[in-house]
C-alpha cells in the first residue's frame, strides 16, 4: 500500500517556533510528529510513501535521510504551495500504479484503526473516502446514513438520503487513483471543492465515522500543549530524554516534557512546560506553562511564553 503524507504547510499561527523547525517536526513526548505518523503508517503495512514539504524543506529532508528504515520514502519539495489537491497531483506519478492510497496531514496525531475505513472504501468503491470522527469544535461535514457527503463547510452538496450527522474532517483521506484525472496540474488546488463538485454530481464522494480513538491537530500553541496534557494526564510523571540532564534538586510539577541535549540546572523550577532538544535552562529559573524552542539558553522566571533564541531574557544556548 502507498500512502502521501501532506507536510507542506508554512504553520503561520504557530510561529515562532515555526522558524525553528516545520510543524511536522515538532516534537511529541521527545518524538519528532512526523516520525509517528510514518510509524503507524509502516504498522499498517505501507511501505511506500511520499511527503510533499515547502515550509523548511531541507529540515524534512534531513530528518527522512535520518530515519527511513526499511520503507521508501520520497520527498517532494515545492517551491510554490500546490494546495492539498495540488500536491497530491504533483505526486501522481508515485501514487497512480495503486489501486488506492491514504493521504494523511503531517499535523495531526490520532490513535485511530484505519482498517475498517480502508476495507469500507474498498468495498464501497469510493472515488474518495473522508475519514471523519466526532469532535464539536470543528464538525463541519454532513454526512447521511448511506455514508454520503450532503454538506462542507455549511454548504449544502446534496439532498440527505436520511438525518445527516455533523462530523470532523480528520484529515486522512483514502483516494482511488481515478481521482487523480480530475485534479489539474502544476497549479493550487483546493482538493475539498473538488469533493464538493464530484459530490454533487453524485460521485462516490463519501465519509467514515472512526470511533473508539483520540484525535487532535496541532494547528495552534493551545493545541500542541493540549496534546501533552491529554498524552500525559494533568498529574503525569514528567517525560525526560535520556540525554538530558536534570540536576537532582530540580522540581517539576504539571505536564513536562525535557528534550535530547536539554540541561537544566539546580534549584529550578519547571510547571506544565515542553522543552526541545538543546536547552540550557540556568540555575534558579522558573518556566510555567512554557514551550521553549531548541538551542535556547533560559535565566530568570517564565510564564505563559513561547522562547525562541534571540528573544528578550533568553539567549541562544552553546
């Protein structure tokens, strides 16, 4: 099986830690997110997959260079953002020869089982197949009781066959390449107005509910300190790289997580805070509810803050 993972947005509202390292590259408990989802990628018998990157490309490259294993791994740079349906067909020619591939967002993490969505869109015969879950705050697909799409974003696709439910695009799509002859090339494209139109036309443009799993985009700071606090629980046990160093009279509290390289010095105190890989966090500091971006160099107390080298009160670590 083939799959694309979309890796190639510039991650604008995260910044800026998006000017340290691309969003898929952000760590999860020490884990960079891409390597995750190329890991349940691989445990769903994928062996060849494809990643479109823009955004700090050179550092995507870098890190597949690192860590491919036994799986081939391509990465397509693109100069200019194609958009979710553009980079799909920039990619046609590695994803054409299946019969069908899996798309997933390189931002999102999820626990979920993909067999029962891959054996439905196999069975149904599904042009696309939207993988959907309950979550309120972004429910904006109506999907009927025949698994049919009848509403996007508000809009209204097709007359429901049954009460429509109101579900979240997770961001995994499974594709049949046919779909492939319907996107343009060389040019941004916008793949969810593509679902819109072939729905309407009465296309097998339809959803699956996936339940049972966790799912969460990192698309906002909230977010990816959300992520820790529900991986770890509010009262977790701290997550610590083993080449860190952690003086012993430290205290942490909260959700904290310590990266690779990271040294922290005694006497400091560390709350509900996630810190990358070559950190030097000076004797005596305090960080509460803070993400700290790699290399940087912390003295004094830190709340609610996101620290970058070159900001005030910090300084790139050596």
């Amino acid at each position: 099986m083939k799959a694309m993972i979309l890796a190639a947005g510039r991650g604008t509202r995260l910044e800026p830690l998006t000017k340290i390292r691309p969003k898929p590259l952000f760590p999860v408990l020490n884990r960079p997110l891409l390597g995750v989802v190329i890991g349940q990628l691989k445990g769903m018998g994928v062996r060849e997959i494809v990643i479109n990157a823009h955004h700090l490309a050179e550092k995507v490259e870098e890190f597949v260079r690192r860590g491919r294993g036994d799986l081939e791994v391509e990465v397509r740079v693109e100069p200019e953002i194609l958009g979710t349906g553009g980079g799909i067909r920039n990619c046609a020619d590695f994803l054409q020869d299946a019969p069908f591939f899996l798309v997933v967002n390189a931002d999102v993490y999820h626990t979920f089982d993909l067999t029962p969505a891959l054996n439905y869109h196999r069975e149904a015969n599904n042009l696309a197949t939207l993988v959907l879950c309950e979550d309120p705050r972004f429910n904006q697909v109506g999907v009927d009781g025949e698994g049919r799409i009848v509403s996007i974003r508000g809009k209204e696709v097709q007359r429901p066959l049954s009460t429509p439910s109101i579900l979240t695009f997770t961001g995994i799509h499974i594709i049949s390449h046919e779909l492939l002859e319907y996107i343009p090339s060389a040019e941004y494209f916008d793949i969810i107005e593509l679902y819109i139109d072939l729905a309407s036309r009465g296309e097998a443009i339809r959803g699956y509910q996936v339940e049972g799993g966790y799912w969460r985009d990192i698309g906002r700071v909230e977010d990816y300190s959300a992520l820790h606090r529900d991986l770890l629980g509010e009262e977790g046990k701290p997550v610590i790289h083993p080449m860190a160093h952690v003086e012993e009279d430290v205290r942490m509290e909260g959700v904290v997580c310590v990266g690779k390289g990271t040294q922290i010095g005694a006497g400091s105190f560390i709350k509900d805070s996630i810190i990358w890989e070559e950190v030097l966090v000076e004797e005596g500091s305090m960080l509460e509810g803070c993400i700290v971006g790699d290399g940087v160099k912390v003295r004094g107390e830190h709340r609610e803050e996101v620290l970058t080298p070159g900001m005030r009160d910090v300084g790139r670590s050596k």
